[in-house]
C-alpha cells in the first residue's frame, strides 16, 4: 500500500522516496492525498504528490462504488447526499465510511482529485486557467481558485508560473497530458492485453500507441496512449471540447490500467455487449456511428444502448 508522509513542523506531505528526513515523532501517514489535504497539510514542491499514481486502499464494496461515481463526475455538480440516495444509504453514514477507510470525506476526495488534475494540466499544457477550471470539473473560476489554494495554498496563476521547463508537453495537435501509473507498471504486458481485445472499428495497437475513439454527447473523439516515461503515460486527446475532460482521462487511465497494471473496460455497457457478443466488429459496423477520415483502422464510435438491440 502506497503511504504518505506528513511533517507537522512543516505543514507538508510528500510520497516516497522523497529526499526529507524529517523527525519520527513529527510524522503522521496517510494513505492518500485526500486524507493528508483534510488535516491540512499541501504537497511537497520537491516530489510533487500529485504527479504520481497510487491505488486506493482496500476499502467496502460501498466505498469503491461511490468512489467510481465520484471519479465519473457525481459530485461536479452533485452534492454527498444525492451521491448517498443513490448508493441507498444516509450520507452520514458515507461520510463515516469515507472517513474511516480512505481518511477524507466523499466531498474532500473528490476536490483533491480535481485539483491534482487541474495541476497537472497547468504543468503539462498552455490551456488557459479558465480552460483548466472547467476542464478538470470544477463549476465556476471562483470554486476552482478557492478549491487551488485550500490544495496548494496558490493561486492558480502563481502555480502556473512555478512549472518546470520540462513539464510542458509540447506535442502538434490535440491536448496531451501525463497519467501517471503505479510502480512497476509494464506497458507492453498491458499493451498485448488491449491488442488481443481490441474492438475493431473503435480500438487499435500500432506502433507501440493505443488509440481508440469516444463520443462526447454524440461528437467524435480521438485518444492516443504510448509510453512516456518509467512513471508515467502520455495521452493525447482530440475531442470537440475540453470542459470536463477530466472524466474522459480518468476512463483512458482505467483502460489502460494505470492504477492497476491490467487493461481495463471503457464503460460498463461496452464491456457487457462484447462479452455477449462473439463478433463485436460486425456489431460495430451495423449499429455504430461511423466517423470517416480517422485512419490507424479507426472507423466508428461503439454504438449506444440506444442503438443495440435488446
């Protein structure tokens, strides 16, 4: 399980293998983020927490739900009560839950989340700070800088203005941005899982790159994933608009298994009709939108449950 450590001298928490040597008796651990950012403590700008992936900890079936709707946006706009209705209990009692297993509440995590991403877009890319705001989840300019500097304890400007030359991806076309993946993460093992399940018409494996093709309220995109580094992915995204993008990298990371190390399913319905269906291919070409032009064998978006018969 991936800790973090806490200095309370200092008021900082970093991830391991970070080069401070604090006193044991002025160390608390937390095992997420989250949980270091509820009691007060901002990431280390030597390490940098929020650039690096780690699993949650073993938590209740409850917990994992409703941490699979927060990282699908049920708390962007929705409140802890509407996200505790759904999951059929009271919201006290998710809190507790929240509380005891991961260390934050349902609203803490989901604010941590966006506002690690939000840094790593102010890091990696030249969208405006307007553009990250909505990009990473966030409802107004005003929530988004409030949520940065309870986070980081900076404006998004003044962060913006601390990144590395190396950070910025510069890459022509689309928007990239880094996923980070867990240690000892093997891309080609992952890489030969998604080639062998691949959908035709909507995934491929060239060259070493994942591509695939989504659809944002019915509007074609693009996205491309190759290696990057020993920590990290690259992504590469080309879709109609960026508010909210947050939720398509998030489902890219679980595709390609970045917290886990095994390929994952883009959506629940896609994986339930290609496990039922012995030539998903055909099924794609009857039923899916065709999106002509893409090329690297990209032909259609996987169709709707709209569009597939019962």
């Amino acid at each position: 399980m991936t800790t973090y450590s806490a200095v309370v001298t200092t008021g900082i928490y970093c991830r391991p293998g970070c080069g401070a040597k604090p006193k044991a008796e002025n160390v608390r651990t937390f095992t997420l983020p989250a949980a270091a950012e509820a009691n007060g403590f901002r990431a280390c700008l030597r390490c940098r927490p929020y650039r690096v992936a780690g699993p949650l900890p073993d938590a209740p079936e409850l917990v994992c739900a409703a941490v699979q709707h927060i990282i699908g946006g049920a708390l962007d706009e929705g409140t802890e009560v509407e996200l505790a209705t759904r999951l059929g209990v009271s919201a006290r009692h998710l809190r507790r839950l929240f509380h005891t297993h991961l260390g934050a509440t349902p609203d803490q995590f989901a604010r941590s989340r966006r506002a690690h991403f939000a840094r790593r877009l102010l890091d990696d890319t030249d969208l405006t700070v307007a553009e990250i705001a909505f990009a990473s989840g966030f409802g107004s300019l005003r929530q988004f800088n409030r949520a940065m500097r309870e986070v980081f304890r900076e404006a998004p400007t003044v962060l913006r203005a601390r990144r590395r030359k190396a950070d910025r991806v510069v890459l022509d076309g689309g928007l990239t941005v880094r996923v980070p993946v867990v240690p000892g993460y093997d891309w080609a093992v992952v890489l030969d899982q998604l080639r062998k399940r691949a959908i035709p018409g909507v995934e491929t494996v060239v060259g070493g790159v994942y591509r695939r093709t989504v659809s944002l309220d019915g509007s074609p995109g693009v996205l491309e994933v190759w290696r990057g580094g020993p920590d990290h992915l690259l992504l590469r995204a080309h879709l109609p608009y960026w508010e909210g993008v947050i939720h398509v990298v998030e489902r890219a990371a679980r595709v390609v298994g970045a917290d886990t190390g095994t390929a994952g399913a883009w959506a629940p319905f896609e994986a339930a009709v290609v496990a039922t269906h012995d030539d998903p291919g055909a099924l794609v070409a009857e039923y899916g939108v065709p999106v002509p032009g893409l090329g690297h064998g990209l032909t259609h978006l996987f169709p709707s449950a709209d569009a597939v018969p019962g």
